[in-house]
C-alpha cells in the first residue's frame, strides 16, 4: 500500500487507490479459480459490507426437443380412441412423436394430467378426455 502524506484527503485517495488495485487483482485470480471450479462467482457486488457474494453454481441445460405437437395435444391424440392409463398414454404420446429430453417423462406427464385445471377425467386409473 501507498503511504500515506500528510494531507488526510491526498492519503485517502492513495490509500483507496491501492486498494482498489488490489481487488482488481484478487477478482481475478479469484475468477480463475471459480472457472477451475466449474462454478461462477456472483457478478454483484455483495449487499452488506464484509459479506462475499455467494458463489452461483453453473447447472447443465438441457435442449429442449422441437415437438411439432405440444405434449397436450399429443394426450389428446393418444386418447382419441379410448380411455387409457398413464403408461399407455406415455406410450402413445411417443408413438404420435413426441419426445421427451426430461430425465423421468412421467413428471411431465403428471403435471399436465394432474394440473390446476385438468383437462382430462379419471375413472378406474384411466383417463380420457373431459
């Protein structure tokens, strides 16, 4: 660091100028090692003096598939027929072609059977449609 004169206002700009360089130098070896880590430091300044911005984690994206239907309208068309149970449903919904990119397609199959507003009707562990 600077040392500081005898003007108080000349030895806090140096002062503040010396520390600033400093941050700037830690940022960056800081920004190496959390890219060393896989993981991504807060852009943000942190809210509260003395605190460090937590660190965000970088989480894979999955691509999401180019259905030409909607995984609604895919339902529907697999329950044109008759009343089926979720694994057929599951089943018929890929056999219109569609495709899933989530891990478990049954989730994403509950979330539109079971939603706030369902579309469809349940009866004996078939659905159809309402």
């Amino acid at each position: 660091m600077a040392r500081p004169s005898s003007d108080p206002l000349k030895a806090f700009v140096s002062i503040r100028a010396s520390l600033e360089a400093e941050r700037a130098k830690l940022s960056a070896r800081l920004a190496e090692i959390e890219a060393a880590l896989g993981t991504f430091a807060a852009a943000v300044p942190a809210k509260a003096a003395g605190k460090a911005a937590k660190p965000v984690i970088a989480r894979a994206s999955r691509k999401r598939a180019q259905n030409e239907l909607s995984l609604k309208e895919a339902v529907i068309k697999a329950l044109e027929k008759k009343p089926l149970t979720k694994a057929e449903i599951l089943e018929g919904v890929e056999k219109v072609g569609y495709k899933f990119t989530a891990k478990n397609p049954t989730n994403s199959l509950n979330t539109l059977l079971y939603g706030k507003k369902p579309k469809f009707k349940t009866e004996d562990g078939k659905f159809s449609l309402a």
